[in-house]
C-alpha cells in the first residue's frame, strides 16, 4: 500500500463529495476516528466540525486526553456529553444485540441532530473493512455499519456518510494514521469498540456497572502495558461468586481479563501472559474494587469466541 499516495487521494475525494457543504467527524479517539479526522481536517479545515460524544461509556479520563491530544494537531474537538440519553437507552436490556442496537440508534440519532444544528450534510466516520465484514456476515451489529446492511442514513437520521478508510485493515489505518502525524499513543493503541464499555459489562449497563468494570480496565491495561498486546481489557459478569471481605462472606462481582494477539482481529488467539503478572492483576482489582470478589483470565480464540463479550 502506497501510504502518501491513499492520503492524497482520500483528501482529494472528500473535498470533491463534500463540495461547499459542512461535514461533522465522529471523533472517538481511537486510531480509525483519528486517522479519518485529521484527513477530513486536511480537506475541509474549518467546514470540518469535529466532535467527541461522551457516551459515559468511554475508559477513565479519554475526553479530555482526545482533546488535549487534537489541540496539538491544531484540530478543535468539541466534546458533547450524551450520557444521559446512552444510559437512557441501555436501560433495562441484557441482549448483546439489543443493547448494541440501542446503542447505535442513540448514536446516530444524536449526531443526526448535531449535523442539523450546523447545518452540515455529511457525518465522516472511521469505518473499516473488518467492520464492514462482519456485520455483513452477521456476526455481529457493528455500531458504524448503516448503508453496507441496507439503513440509508439520509432517511433515517438525515446525513450522508463519508468512510474514508472502509478499504483498509487495522494494520493499514495505523500506517496512515503515523503518517498523518498522529503521536504513538494513537496511532499504536489498542483497538476499543465504538459501543465503548457496554461491550463490556454482560447483563444491564448501569453507571454503577460501567464503573466498576472502567477501574478494573485502568488495572489491566497499566500491569499488561509492557507485553504490548493486540487487545487487552477487563469484562464485567452478570454472575456472582462468592468470597470473604473483612472476614465476612460477600457474594460478589466477577471480572474477566481479556488479552489476545490479532493482526486484523478478524481472528486471534489468548495472550500467554506470565503468572506472575496475572496474579497482579488478581490482587489489585480485588484490594482496589472492593464490590469484585473473583478474576479469571479467559483463555479463548477468536473462533469461537469474539474478541469482546456482546
Ligand atoms: P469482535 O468482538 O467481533 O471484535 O471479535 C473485533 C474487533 O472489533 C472491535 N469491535 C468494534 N469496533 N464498533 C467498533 O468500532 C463496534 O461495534 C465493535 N465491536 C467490536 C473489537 O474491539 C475488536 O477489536
């Protein structure tokens, strides 16, 4: 792949689509949203609006770190709190792929009313190949995928969609994205769903849960850093397991660690992590979230089992 070569012609075919008109970037500070908003930043500048949603999903302390991070590209990130209406949504559903819808109508309804308010036509977003791939296959409900399974955006939500990176791999996007000029803490980062932390927590995503599984994701992430894995997080159980706190039996929350090693993560196999360092993982999440009484680390490929939980 010639890099320089698919950013000038993906500048050029976003200036030409979006013409005149204003365009918004669905920014979530992953390395797919990143990468499409400092091209679409290229060809628009300032008819470029680009905006983070705080989903109330996202990992301790991501939007003011996107932010700080587009300031020094000299790209403005408006930061919209959408909490209340995901929380909203996510209420009272258990079903993976319930939840995954509500969260992709909350999702694009509420940038359909951001595009309106700017007067914008075009929403620009990170979609890739495997993305587009496996909601096809049905494997899933990809929270970006409309058009590719038939939902017409313009009809639904009132905008077009511009996915300047639907050709490329992950592997492909973190090429670009280097050569953009994005630092390494994007450009090389794990991958994290668009649905955030609710692919996360099994069973109802509630703040309390989304929480409790955010600090054990600050635990895993810090003690498995230094292996570099494809992906790594902690998972929220809808079960209890039984344990001892302060010498009392408490039935209490079971968390998951998730490593895996994945070149496009349409397939990937378990991390071999050291004892040691799981152990550590074990022992900090139960002394620092006290509510988790159990930690298992997960031990399955990608077949059969996916990469996140829902
Ligand atoms: P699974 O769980 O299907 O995930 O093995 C494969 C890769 O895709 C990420 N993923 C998503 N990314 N929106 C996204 O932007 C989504 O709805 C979504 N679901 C999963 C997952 O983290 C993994 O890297």
């Amino acid at each position: 792949m010639n890099v320089k070569k698919f950013i000038e012609t993906q500048v050029e075919e976003i200036r030409k689509t979006v013409g005149d008109g204003k365009a918004i970037s669905a920014l979530s500070g992953g390395v797919d949203s990143s990468a499409c908003t400092v091209l679409a930043h290229r060809a628009l500048g300032p008819k470029l609006k680009s905006i983070f949603f705080d989903t109330g999903l996202m990992r301790a302390g991501e939007p003011a770190e996107v932010v700080k991070v587009f300031a020094g590209l000299g790209i403005d990130v408006e930061i919209a709190d959408k909490s209340q209406e995901f929380f909203t949504s996510l209420a009272g559903k258990t079903d993976p792929e319930e939840k995954r819808k509500a969260f992709r109508y909350t999702f694009y309804s509420a940038f359909g009313r951001e595009v309106l308010k700017s007067k914008a036509r075009y929403l620009v977003q990170g979609t890739i190949a495997a993305d587009i791939i496996e909601t096809q296959k049905g494997l899933k409900t990809q929270h970006n995928i409309l058009e590719q399974i038939g939902i017409d955006p313009d009809e639904g939500f009132g905008f077009k969609v511009v996915e300047p990176l639907k050709e490329l791999f992950k592997h492909e996007v973190r090429l670009v994205a280097k050569e953009l000029g994005l630092p390494e803490s994007i450009y090389a980062r794990m991958p994290f769903p668009g649905p955030a932390l609710a692919t996360r927590v099994i069973g109802e995503v509630t703040p309390e849960r989304v929480a409790l599984v955010r600090a054990a994701t600050v635990i895993v992430e810090e003690e498995i850093a230094a292996l570099k894995p494809f992906q790594a997080f902690a998972v929220l159980l809808n079960d209890k397991g039984t344990g001892v706190i302060d010498g009392k039996r408490a039935f209490g929350n079971i968390i998951i660690i998730r490593s895996v090693e994945s070149r496009d993560a349409m397939t990937a196999e378990p991390t071999a992590v050291p004892f040691d360092v799981l152990i550590k993982m074990a022992k900090r999440i139960t002394a620092e979230i006290p509510e988790v009484t159990r930690v298992a680390y997960e031990l399955t490929a990608k077949p059969p089992a996916t990469i996140e939980y829902i």
